[in-house]
C-alpha cells in the first residue's frame, strides 16, 4: 500500500469509513 | 473567480457540494486530475479525488443480468476485497483499532463497485470519457443505456455493465470532473456552471 499514491489512499480511507457509517445507520 | 489555494480537503469539499446539492440524483462525482508525463511528452489523467454518495434505490437493478450463483460468487470476490483493503487500511491509520466487519458483510453494490475500481484507472492523450472530454476542451454528456453499451469508450461500456445510466465529463482547469448516476439525467447548463465556478482553480496536492 506504501506504493500507493496518498490521494488514492485518502480517498479509499474516506470511502471505506463513510460505508461503515451508511451500514450503520441502516 | 479563481481560487488560488487548493488541497485534498477542498477538493473533496468541492466534490460533496456538486452533488449533494444538485437536484439530480448523482450516485458519485470524480475529479480526474491532469498531469504532464515529462518523458512522453504526454497528458495523463489519474485519479485526483471523489466522493461517492450512492444511488437512491440499490434494490433496483438487482439480478438484472446474472444468475443468482454468479451474484453470489461475485459479491464474495468483492467483500474479500473491500476485507483486504480495509485491513490494509487500518494498519496504515494509527487508530483504527475496533474493526467490524458489518460494512463489509453487506452487499457491495455495483456502482460501488465502479466507484472503487475507478481508483484504480487514468487515462492518456483523450482516451476514454475523460480523456476525451480534456482533449477536446468540452463536456461530454451521455444519458440511456443504449447509447453507453453503444459508445467507443470502454469507461462508458463499463458504467452501463454496472447499471449507470448517465455519465458526463466536465473538462476543469486540471482536471476532469465526472459525475455518474443510475437515473436518466439530461444535459443541464446548472451543473456546467456549478463545475465552472466550484473546479476553477490551481492545484496544490502538497
């Protein structure tokens, strides 16, 4: 993962927290 | 109005008030970022940032075209890659700690999907719908299945397999912004507009 670029990184981080938060409130 | 200063944190600001402010149903908005490859001479676009919102009904489309074992198995292969990567994730962030895997347990739908794989993807010299939409210096705007399944793109040939209906490509300065949606969405100088005014701007990533 270290080889990925920081933007897609930030964005995948974002991605995954924001499914959490949608499953959640399901 | 040109806004000088510009981070990941406004991009994604940018991002989340094209769609979540717009009248339509977007299910995702990209920015595509250009880049110079120096030792080609060419223009690359790659994934700047994006913000995912979802569609409205992800019960719609479902088992449209895949038998329900296919549906099985490929939602399998998806949640082990969302695993993977959420682990890989928290291992990066210092305070991840308490990892449950109810997100993951739940369906990774298709536009998801697309969203995820996006990531992944960067188009050169005016290939696919972005590439495209840079080179000739104007939106493109596709609305119907018919006419994705039908276009020259791969990118528009895929959005269609995973149940888009409408994808357009705003050119930016720097970029691309691409904005996709399970509903039939027409042309609109509202959303030019919006792009025009939220995405005018110099880029600093830091």
């Amino acid at each position: 993962l270290s080889a990925v670029p920081q933007a897609r990184k930030a964005s995948l981080a974002r991605f995954l927290e924001r499914r959490k938060e949608r499953v959640v409130s399901a | 109005e040109t806004m000088p200063f510009f981070n990941q944190e406004s991009l994604q600001q940018r991002l989340q008030a094209l769609i979540d402010g717009a009248r339509e149903s977007w299910a995702y908005a990209i920015f595509w970022q250009s880049s110079v490859v120096d030792f080609a001479s060419q223009t690359v676009l790659g994934w700047g940032d994006g913000y995912y919102k979802g569609e409205e009904d992800k019960n719609k489309r479902r088992g449209s075209s895949s038998s329900a074992a296919n549906f099985v198995a490929e939602q399998e292969h998806r949640k082990k890659v969302l695993r993977e990567l959420n682990s890989l994730i928290s291992g990066v962030q210092a305070s991840a700690g308490n990892g449950t895997d109810d997100a993951v347990d739940e369906e990774v739908t298709d536009t998801e999907w697309f969203f995820l794989i996006s990531m992944t993807q960067s188009f050169v010299n005016g290939n696919g719908l972005p590439g495209l939409a840079m080179y000739s210096s104007s939106p493109i705007w596709v609305t119907g299945t018919e006419k994705l399944a039908a276009s020259q793109c791969e990118r528009a040939r895929q959005a269609q397999g995973f149940g888009l209906q409408t994808i357009v490509c705003i050119p930016s300065a720097n970029g691309v912004v691409e904005l996709g949606s399970t509903e039939l969405i027409f042309q609109s100088s509202d959303l030019m507009n919006k792009v025009k005014y939220l995405f005018n701007f110099n880029i600093d990533m830091g």
